[in-house]
C-alpha cells in the first residue's frame, strides 16, 4: 500500500513539473487576460436573444437605448410600462433616422426596403407612446417623473447600446460569409459611467439633446 502511495506522489510530482514546465507561459496568459477582461467589468458574452431583458429592467431606475432598429423598444415596451408605474423611470430611445446609412444597412440585412423598416419604427414609436399616455389617462398613473422619449440618431457606429443604470449591453452582428440578417453578440457591462470601456459606449449621450425627437410621453 505504501508502495502505491509512493508511486502516485512521485508521478504526481513529476506531471506537475512537466505541465508547469510546459505550459507555464499560457497559464500566465490566460490569468492575465482573465485580469483584464474583469477590470473591463465584461460580465457576459451570450446571443442577444438569450438575454433576459425583463429581469435587466426590473430594477431599472434610468434606461438609455442607441439601437439599429424598434426591436427593442416593440419587445420590452409592456415591461418598461409596468415599472415606470413603481417607480420614477427615465427611458430615452435613439432610433436611426430614416434615410440614414445606419438605417439602410439594417433593411438590407432584413431583405426589406428602408422606407419599409422607417415605416416599422414608426409604428413600434407610436405603440410604444400610447402604452404610456393610456396608463397617464387611466386609473392606474404612471410613477411622478416617469419619461419615455424617442429620438432619431444619424450614428453609424454598427452596434447597439443599451444602458440600464449601471449595467451596458453592447450587441454587434454576428460576423457570417452572407448578408443574411444573424443573431446579435451582446456584451454586458457592469461597471460606472466614467470607466472604460462604459464611458465609450456611451459617449453617444452628450448628443441626446439635439437629436429630432419622435415622440415624448
């Protein structure tokens, strides 16, 4: 028995001097992009569509939104409506302005025309903004100092930004061989304003202000 034991310490030592010896370099590799992939404060690389916005915006206090199309505004619309009625919620949307190169390129990946797709965020817009004057109208109010604004942005940055307090969702498209319209890659972002990569992201926001708004509620 003691001669096992003997015999698996000894083999033990060994494979760790070798796989020290061997592959050293790549371990202090990987720990040092570890280290830095957490002072960039990435909490999640995963498929847009896997990401689960309703529990992202539950705790929402102020949410803002540079995006390619209305997907975003049409899918979470009923969610942001429901929370602004708890508490004060701040919600801006910058969506691309119709005849913009941004705007354009995102009908082309969906096979449709860009008036077509202008046409579809208006419609999402519109949805979106009677949602919160029929609550503002009703019995149920939202919560003093709700704001839902959408603006257009001539941007052509090819990624979308969706700021929820601290947390920041940066999607790309999917790299492929054709023009077919993929899955986005979202990045989630944990960290304050002032850090990088954050504060690049969202450098977008000084220009809010004097962007076109659609609507205001």
């Amino acid at each position: 028995m003691l001669g096992v034991l003997f015999g698996l310490a000894v083999v033990s030592l060994i494979w760790e001097f070798l796989v020290r010896r061997e592959h050293s370099k790549d371990l202090l590799h990987y720990l040092r992009l570890g280290s830095s992939i957490a002072k960039s404060g990435l909490q999640d690389v995963s498929p847009r569509s896997k990401l689960d916005w309703q529990h992202l915006l539950e705790s929402a206090n102020d949410i803002t939104v540079l995006t390619y199309n209305g997907d975003w505004l049409d899918r979470n619309a009923y969610v942001i409506r429901d929370v602004a009625r708890e508490r004060p919620l701040s919600v801006t949307v910058a969506v691309p302005v119709n005849g913009g190169a941004q705007l354009g390129r995102e009908a082309e990946l969906r096979g449709i025309p860009a008036d077509r797709l202008a046409e579809e965020i208006a419609g999402v817009v519109a949805r979106a903004a009677r949602l919160w004057r029929d609550v503002k109208q009703g019995s149920e109010q939202l919560h003093r100092g709700s704001k839902l604004r959408v603006v257009e942005h001539d941007l052509d940055l090819g990624y979308e930004v969706v700021t929820i307090d601290r947390t920041t969702i940066v999607t790309l498209a999917a790299p492929g061989d054709s023009d077919e319209l993929r899955d986005r890659v979202a990045f989630v972002y944990n960290q304050s304003p002032e850090e990088y990569p954050t504060n690049f992201f969202t450098a977008y926001k000084e220009d809010l202000d004097d962007m076109r708004r659609m609507d205001e509620v």
